[in-house]
C-alpha cells in the first residue's frame, strides 16, 4: 500500500460512519487462540482440556499525529440498500391473535405445533408425552416455513410502500438553519452574526460601526459617525437580534460595486418601521444624473422606486399590507429584464411571500460608479429608517418563484414571521423542515415510454395541446398519448386537467378544476370521461393536457415534501410454488405504442429488476421542484448517483447510493426511513460518511477527537448494537437482515472498527475503482467456510466505508474495539506519537 519509509494510512471508525484518520508507523497482528483447561473431577483426578476454537485477534498500532494544514477533500455520503430475495421470508401480516397451546402428544410422540401471533414464525410446541402433555402456546406466529411467506411474494404487499431518502442539501440547510439560496448572492447583512449568540445581550443598545456582509464577498456596511450608527438590539422578531434606526440621522453605507448595481436583481429585507411616514430601508440612488433604486416602506405597505433611462423617477408601491408596528415584515423587490434587452423591463413586489404588484414596460438605469449603497435612508440622506433592520439579502439577478420561496421559507422560520395564504410554506415554516424524497412503489402500474422507471407523483405537464375536440374525444398534438398512458397492461385511472399556456393555471369552473379520466386512446387523440357533467367542462384549443397525481396512500406530493412512483406492476408474477430463493421475475410487455419495454439488459430475477428501477429512478430526469442543490437544479440526478454491484450469491440487487452534494454532517439525519415491515423491508445502512471541505485538523486536535470519544463511549442511553437484527425469532441472520441507527447512538460517540489497508495482487481489477494495484482492507469473520475468508474472496476496494455487522459480507474492515490508547509528545518534536491496540469482536455491547 506504501512506499519504504512511509506511513500506513489507517483509519478508526465510529459507529455513525465517521472516521479518524491515523498514520501508522508500525502495525503488529497477534493471534491468539483460546484454550482452557478445566478442573472437573473425573476418574484418577484427571483433568479435561478443551480446545474451544476460537481465536482472539489483536492489533498493535504505532504511529504519528502531525499538523496539517489546508482544507480536507470533500467526500460525498454513501447509502446501501440490497434487495436480494431470500430475506423475504416473514410475510407482511395483520393478525394479532395469542397462540394456543400444541396437539397433546401421545405415548412416545411429540405434540403438534401452537399457533400465535400472525407475525413470523411460530415459536410453539406440543407436548412430550410423560413431561407435557398438553404443550405449550406459540408466541410468535405461523411455522418458518410456511408456503404461504416463500415462493415469489417479494412485492404482494408492496403497493404504497416507500422508502425515504434524504437529500444531504435538505439536511444541512434544515440542521443550519441557513439561506438556503446562495447562487448570486453579493450583499448579506444579518444582525444575528454581528455577534456570537452569548454574547448578544452583553452588547444590547450597543453603537454599530460595521456590519459584516456574511456573503463571503467583503462588501461591510460601516458608519464613522457616532451620531449616525444604529444600534445593535436583542429579542427583535423571532427573538432575534435586529439593527435599531432612530429616524433621525441613523445609516450605513456599502462603498459601490458593480454586482450591487446590476441590471436585474433581487432585494429580500426582513425589517420593521414605527412611524407612517415614508422609511427608506435601502437606496442606491443619485442624482444628476439621476440613477439607481430603493427600497421604502410606507404606511400602507413597501415602495420600490427606481430611475428610467431617461432619468425619470418610477415607483411601484405594494397594495393593502400594512408593515408598521416593530412586527417584522418580510419585503422582496425585484427588476427583470424580460426581453433580453440589456434593460430591465419589469418591476415586482412581495410581502409576506405574496406577490404584491407588477409594473411592465418601463426600464431601468443603475448608478453609473462611485454611489454607496446606503443602509437606512436615502441618498440625501433625508428619509430616515425609524425602525429595525434584521436581515438583507441582494442577489444579482432575479430569483425563481421556488427560490423566492425557498428564502421567504428560511426567513418565516428564523423570525416567526407568518407568509400569505397560498405560500409553499406556509405552517410547515422552513423550506427544508422536510429533509427526505419519498420513493414508493405502485404495483398497479407499469412504466409508460415517458416514464419508464418513475414518475413524480404530482401534476405534471406532457407536452401535449389541444387542437380540437367534441364531447370528451380530444384532439392532440405535441406528443403520442400513448407514451404517456398504459391503459392495457395498468389498472387504475389516469386522471388529467387541461392548462392555460398563458396563465399557467388549470381550467376551473367556479369551484373547481376540470378532470377527467382517459378511457382510450390514438396516436393524436383521447377519449376522456369527465368528473363532472360535460356542460362545466370547457377546454380550450391550444390548452396543454397534464396529468394529475396518482391517488395512493402516503404518496401524495404537498408543498414541500415531493414523491417520486416507482411503477412495478410487471417486477413479479407472484407464483406461489416457485421455490423460495429464486424470483419468477419480471415480465416485459410491450408499451402501448408498440415500443419493447426496458428489460435492463436482460433481467430475470425481480429483486434485480426492482433494483435496477430504482437505481435508474434516483439518477433520472424526475423533476421535482423542488432545489437538490445551492445551484437551483430540480432534478433527481443532480442529487443521487447510484452503483449496482452484487449481493449475497452473486445477483445484482445491492444499490450504492451517493449523494452528489457533499454535506459536512457526517451520518445524515434520520438517514433512512420506511414504513415498510420485517419481511418486506430490504437490508439497508444508511447515509454517512459526508464531508465539505472543512478544515483540517492539528495533531493536538485529533488526539483531543480520540480522548473525547473514548472517554464518552459509554454516555448513551441505551446500549447500541452494531447488528439490532442478529438473531430475529430464532432464525437468524440467513433469513432477516437490517441495520438500523439509533438516534441517540449517531453522534459519533464510539469506536466500532478499524480500516487496514493493503495491496493485492489476487482480486486486482475486480473492483471498479482498482488500477494499477488492487487496494484491500484486512477483514475478518466467523461466518463461512475459510475459504470465504481468503484474499481472493475480497473484491471491496480500500477506500470504501465501513459496512455495519447486518452487511458483514463487505470485506473492508474489522468490527472491534480500542482497549488501550498511548500517546507521548516530545519536546523536541512537533508531532505526538501514539500507540493503540485494538481487538476485533463482532458484536459490540
């Protein structure tokens, strides 16, 4: 793996996935075996001794920790889930009925089999004869092989199921509370960063020289003046801290710069004002030649004002808000230029996240250099601020309506400011409140051409307009409807609106949205039966036809919490006598338009084809709406990369799941959840492992990282385990396998195994990520035979995380425990040294 006199790479791992990197100058492996020799009195006082054939492993570890410098590499957090068949062995049952006892048993027989709980198998016996006759209850349901839980059942129960996956970008922005928009972002100003939370109230009424711009731009806002500087003050809205103006001479300047002058750009303020008088929150303007815009607010709601080319001064006041009170207000402006003209053309305003007022046809000229950006009054200065100040956003272009959503979320939150009726988020209070992407399954559908593998469960355009149509027979143009609708082989409705292209609205009566259900269709036309009598129904040509989402229990799309279908009506042909570790497999007929169906290159078994579903569902171009990442981007793709490999006995139904955006959190939060049951749900280790480039850390650092962990290993409140599933009813691991995390076990508060790398030669290039040499980590287990322990049985390349004990069949790692840990700092050095041993185990208790 090294050179001559370089340092072994090793690392710890915690229970949460995290890892502690350690370069090992030295590494000793001890093999001890376990033999007793027991003083039981047998005949001439001879003694037994009993080889009970076990061998302790232990690691000798010496090393260095050294200062390092710069910034980390950003690593993306990792999720398994393998879908191999043969768990699926306890059935999804309903039944909650206590078993009775067995069959008494007859001379020199043995009683029948109690039955109980309707749960997996049945843990009841009959009676002895001589000792029981009347036998003892069950307590754990039918018999473990019974027919009706083998066979090819895999996905009987699944309809509705789902499984949630969080999308790192989610997770950190909820758990930070952070803007969760930052592409274009130039000037952000937010009292709460002026100082550290404790020390807020040490520094209430406090006079504010500068205002430190949090965009990482530079751009301060600052005030020489004594006379002049507002004031830092606690328990504003939100109980946040807020930027005090006293009407009278109070402001801040931003010194000019060109992307806080740009043509387009977006002005979001979270403030207050006392008074009804006008209140300049903030003004770039000037005159002679008179240039630039500003943001007031005004008795009656907010103001923008801004100068044409020809220098005349435009306002667009907002219409029936009331802003005065110190209650905070939300206020966005924004100036577009709509026709790519290179003069912005459009003008709107929003407060409390409701779109306010609109002013088209106008233009706009940005100060031409040297003009601040004043903070608190306008230009003259004259208008002063008679308020508070706690947070502005300016960005140099104009957001999308999601994003405007997205930050007016973030603001609602942090200051309890409640947004308008209709807004996204509304009640639910942050816009990433909700951190996972639900994936459920539909065994009533199959994959249509357009959606071959998912479909986002929400309405959804198609392309297709109306070009005529009679009654409920609709003409079309755009796309084939029998692209979209699988009428033949799908059971269900396929319920569609009609949309204005203009106003981007569906159709509606006075009261509500005109539906309809498809019943046949052509190449260029429909046939639908409507959910109202046709004199209510009034498309109209040129109208586009979108599909409505699906009805499914727990699969509905709202606000801020999108769903993607899987549709996998043809994944199994449920027949009952197949044997139990074999699929029948999916089926593959054609599509409606006579196109042959993705069999994902020849697949049989339905583990491996639900695999391959989902796999191409999370890497799709599935919009959701809803941003993954800081850049805006909506689609499944720009969140999940996926890996299909093989599972137990060689089939390929293991996804790796990667999270294209690189959070700094580790394990993320409540990684992975289902609402599936014991014999349905599929082996699972959840998300972790995620960096962002943080800083590195010095020598001192992670020795102090290994001191706390180790002397806080046991400050949890109830014992984990590394395999919460290692002896379900009896059965074993063989039938049910799940790894779970427990909330209070993620934090990072123990060492669970150790990573030591190696070079190989035998499994070089088995492994995608192999190249010139075949890198391996030194693994052990106490399952299989020995040849399943050699190094040609390790084909998981090095750098690979470390695999909880329900994935013992990862080969990269060794599950065990730090025993003892050393380390000695010279004076005359400028690292520690450091000695530990470990021993493997395992299960950790």
């Amino acid at each position: 793996m090294v050179d001559e006199g370089e340092r072994v790479p090793i690392r710890l791992v915690k229970e949460n996935g995290d890892t502690i990197s350690l370069s090992a100058t030295s590494i000793d492996m001890l093999v001890e075996r376990i033999q007793s020799n027991l003083g039981i009195p047998f005949a001439d006082a001879k003694k037994m001794g009993i080889d009970l054939n076990q061998a302790a492993v232990l690691f000798e570890v010496q090393g260095v920790f050294g200062d390092d410098t710069g910034q980390e590499a950003t690593a993306s957090a990792t999720a398994t889930i393998d879908f191999y068949q043969p768990q699926q062995l306890i059935s999804w049952a309903d039944g909650d009925t206590i078993g009775g006892g067995g069959t008494p048993g007859g001379p020199g027989t043995i009683g029948g089999i109690g039955s109980g709980f309707n749960l997996g198998p049945s843990l009841g016996s009959g009676g002895f004869s001589g000792f029981n006759p009347h036998g003892t209850g069950g307590s754990l349901g039918n018999p473990p092989v019974d027919r009706n839980d083998l066979g090819n059942r895999v996905i009987k129960n699944w309809h509705s199921k789902y499984i949630d996956l969080p999308i790192a970008y989610w997770v950190e922005a909820a758990a930070s509370l952070d803007n969760p928009v930052k592409t274009g972002l130039q000037l952000w100003l937010k009292a709460d960063a002026h100082y550290a939370v404790d020390r807020w109230y040490d520094n209430h009424g406090i006079e504010v020289t500068t205002w430190s711009d949090s965009s990482g731009n530079g751009r301060d806002a600052s005030q020489a003046i004594g006379a002049n500087k507002p004031l830092f003050m606690t328990s504003g809205p939100g109980g946040q801290p807020y930027m005090k103006f006293d009407g009278a001479n109070d402001y801040m300047d931003v010194t000019f710069n060109t992307f806080l002058n740009n043509e387009e750009f977006t002005v979001v303020v979270v403030g207050s004002v006392n008074d009804a008088t006008a209140n300049t929150v903030l003004s770039s303007r000037t005159s002679a030649p008179d240039r630039g815009f500003e943001l007031m607010m005004i008795s009656n709601g907010i103001r923008a004002i801004w100068h044409d080319d020809a220098g005349a001064q435009q306002t667009l006041n907002s219409t029936l808000s009331t802003v005065t009170g110190y209650a905070g207000h939300i206020m966005a402006y924004t100036m577009e230029d709509t026709n790519a003209d290179g003069q912005s053309d459009e003008v709107k305003v929003y407060v409390e996240g409701e779109h306010q007022n609109t002013a088209s046809a106008t233009t706009f000229e940005p100060v031409p250099s040297t003009v601040s950006l004043r903070i608190g009054a306008d230009y003259n200065p004259s208008l002063h601020l008679d308020g508070g100040i706690s947070e502005i956003l300016i960005y140099n272009r104009v957001l999308t309506a999601d994003e405007l959503h997205q930050v007016e979320g973030y603001l609602s939150r942090k200051y309890s400011i409640g947004l308008a009726t209709g807004h996204p988020y509304r009640g639910v209070n942050y816009s990433y409140e909700h951190k996972h992407i639900r994936v459920g399954f539909d065994t009533h559908r199959v994959g249509s051409v357009r959606e071959p593998h998912a479909y986002a469960n929400m309405t959804r355009g198609t392309g297709m307009t109306i070009t005529g149509f009679t009654g409920g027979v609709i003409d079309v143009t755009g796309d084939d409807p029998r692209k979209w609708f699988e009428l033949t082989e799908s059971e269900g409705d396929y319920r569609i609106a009609f949309r204005n292209p203009v106003t981007h609205t569906l159709r509606h009566d006075a009261k509500n949205v005109q539906t309809g259900t498809i019943i046949s269709q052509t190449s260029s036309q429909i046939t639908v039966y409507y959910s109202r009598t046709l004199a209510s129904i009034t498309p109209v040509i040129g109208d586009e036809i979108v599909i409505l989402p699906t009805t499914l229990d727990n699969l509905h799309a709202s606000g801020d919490t999108p769903v993607i279908v899987i549709p996998i009506k043809n994944a199994d042909t449920y027949v009952d006598t197949a044997p139990p570790d074999k699929s029948v497999g999916p089926e593959f007929p054609v599509h409606e338009d006579g196109s042959a169906r993705d069999t994902g290159g020849g697949i049989t078994r339905t583990d491996e084809y639900i695999t391959y579903l989902l796999s191409n569902a999370l890497t799709g171009t599935t919009d959701i709406g809803k941003a993954v990442n800081a850049l805006g981007e909506t689609t499944m793709n720009k969140a999940f990369s996926t890996v299909i490999s093989q599972s137990y006995h060689n089939f390929n139904s293991r996804l790796l799941i990667t999270q294209l955006y690189a959070s700094s959190l580790g394990q993320l939060s409540d990684t992975i959840e289902t609402n599936m049951g014991a014999g349905q749900m599929p082996v699972i280790e959840g998300f972790s492992g995620g960096r962002s480039g943080k800083k590195v850390k010095s020598g001192g650092d992670k020795v102090q990282d290994i001191l706390g962990i180790l002397g806080n290993s046991a400050n949890f409140s109830n014992i984990p385990s590394g395999n919460m599933i290692e002896d379900i009813l009896g059965l074993g691991l063989d039938f049910v396998q799940n790894t779970f995390y427990r909330s209070e076990a993620a934090q990072g508060d123990f060492i669970r195994g150790i990573q030591i790398p190696y070079n190989s030669l035998v499994t070089k290039g088995k492994s995608n990520l192999d190249t010139e040499v075949a890198q391996r980590n030194f693994f052990l287990t106490t399952e299989g035979s020995t040849f399943d322990k050699t190094a040609s049985a390790n084909k998981t390349h090095a750098s690979r995380l470390f695999s909880h004990t329900g994935l013992g069949h990862y080969k990269n790692g060794i599950s065990g425990l730090v025993t003892d840990f050393n380390v000695h700092r010279d004076a005359d050095m400028k690292a520690y040294e450091f000695s530990l041993k470990f021993i493997a185990a395992d299960i950790i208790l």
